[in-house]
C-alpha cells in the first residue's frame, strides 16, 4: 500500500490486528527488515512496517536532503491515514532515533517506544578521535563515490554477524543495494552529527526502552546506548543476538519485544 506525500508516495504494510505498533528500520535496508517478526507479531498487534522515505519502495529523485523532522511527519501522516491515535513503536539502529525523535515531538501518539541500539553517535563523533578519523575516512570515500567500500568500512561498527542470520531473497538484496548511495550521500552524514535533546528524553524516560545485543560486544552503538541510558536514568535490556536481530533472530526479537511491553519494562 502507499500513501501519498510530498516527495512522491510512501510504501506501507500492515499485519494483524490488535492494538497498533509500528517498526521503524534503519539506513540501507527496508521494511524486510521486520517482515518474519512482524508475522509473528501480528498475532498480538496491528504491525506497520513501512520503506522510510528515500528508501527501496518509497525512493524518490527529489529526496537530496535529510530531515529528522520529516521522518516524523511521515509518521504522523501514517498514523492519521490509519485513524491510529497512539502506537507503540520499535527502532533499530537509525531507525531508533526517528522514533525517539517523534516520541519528542508528538508524546500524546506515543504509548511506548523501543530503541534497539540506536545510531545517536553525535557525541562520539565529537568526543571519540579514533571514531571522527573513521567518519573522515567515510566522508572521502562517500566523495569519491566508492560506496561498496563505504558499506564494509560501515559494517566494521554494527560487529559480527550472526551465523543463525537467514539468507536474504535476492529481491530484497537488490532493493538494499540500490539504497546505498542513498544512505551514504544523503542520511548517513547527517545522522552522524545528530545529537538529541536528552532534557525531553529524561522527560519521556518512562515510555523509552533501551536494547542492545548481547552478541554484540562493545561497539559504537552499545557504548551510545549504555551512556544515553545513563542520561535519562534508564537500564538497558540485553536482547540476544546482535545489531541486525529483527533480521536475524526473528523469533527471539518478537519474544523480547513482547515480553518487554507486557512488563512495562
């Protein structure tokens, strides 16, 4: 399904029914990302899974920019399309910082929101010398347009991948290639020097749940996520798996989220 805006039309799906949550994906990939969990899923909730704007179904030649508040009007206008008043909504990765974005910007839609190692490396990127030389050496490499190089120097943060990880349909591997130079000239530079404003997160703290994988040792985005933890007073939930779980763990991703709404955690 698709729903129109701006920049051209924007790709949905829908799952179940129930009470409304919505999966919001990170850079690169789409709403494959969530389609095994939110199978699962759909037996307890009305799952929405959407392509972000730019991305696979909903790219578009007119999208040069990125703008958080963007990410969350399209939300917003998703939510309004399906009469859905208040949602629950789970973030992986980039995908966590738009929702934590729109659970700042719109508190009332927002019942809970999950964020599963989200890409907050602003402060990093600012702190970190050894992580602002690499965000230099992807700023060259994304200039001189060598995007393959680009994904492996992107992928040495995210950590090992998951032997138990599905392979993926060659439909979706195409889509998510066709995405890179995308993610990298467009979302990804900006996302880096993204920082939120952790005085609304402290605010919002008891709607927010922090993850991180416990395959995933001590990269980038676990260390972000135990310090953004700290700042608004939260502990964060150890999922199994890695960065990619939604993807690679299904099953167990679904489990955890289940169990981490019902607990109120």
């Amino acid at each position: 399904m698709f729903l129109k805006r701006d920049y051209g039309k924007l790709y949905y799906e829908i799952y179940g029914d129930g009470d409304p949550l919505l999966l919001i994906h990170g850079v690169v990939v789409d709403a494959a990302l969530y389609e095994k969990t939110a199978q699962i899923l759909s037996q307890y909730y009305k799952v929405i899974c959407y392509d972000r704007r730019g991305y696979s179904r909903s790219k578009s030649e007119e999208l040069t920019t990125f703008c958080i508040e963007e990410q969350a009007e399209d939300i917003l206008a998703l939510l309004d399309e399906l009469n859905v008043k208040k949602v629950k909504i789970v973030g992986a990765s980039a995908g966590a910082v738009i929702g934590q974005y729109f659970l700042c910007k719109y508190p009332d839609r927002v019942e809970h929101l999950v964020m599963h190692e989200p890409a907050m490396l602003g402060h990093m990127l600012e702190e970190d010398e050894d992580f602002a030389r690499w965000a230099q050496d992807m700023e060259h490499l994304i200039e001189t347009k060598k995007y393959n190089t680009a994904l492996l120097r992107f992928s040495e943060h995210i950590g090992t991948p998951d032997s138990r990880s599905p392979k993926k349909p060659e439909e979706v591997s195409l889509r998510e290639m066709n995405n890179i130079e995308y993610a990298f000239t467009v979302e990804i530079p900006s996302l880096l020097k993204y920082q939120p404003e952790l005085d609304e997160m402290y605010h919002e703290a008891d709607k927010i749940t922090i993850t991180v994988g416990e395959k995933s040792g001590y990269t980038v985005y676990v260390q972000e996520a135990l310090r953004l933890a700290e700042k608004i007073g939260k502990k964060v939930l150890y999922y199994p798996g890695g960065h990619n779980l939604p993807y690679d763990l299904p099953v167990e991703f679904a489990i955890c989220l289940i169990g981490t709404f019902f607990s109120g955690l």
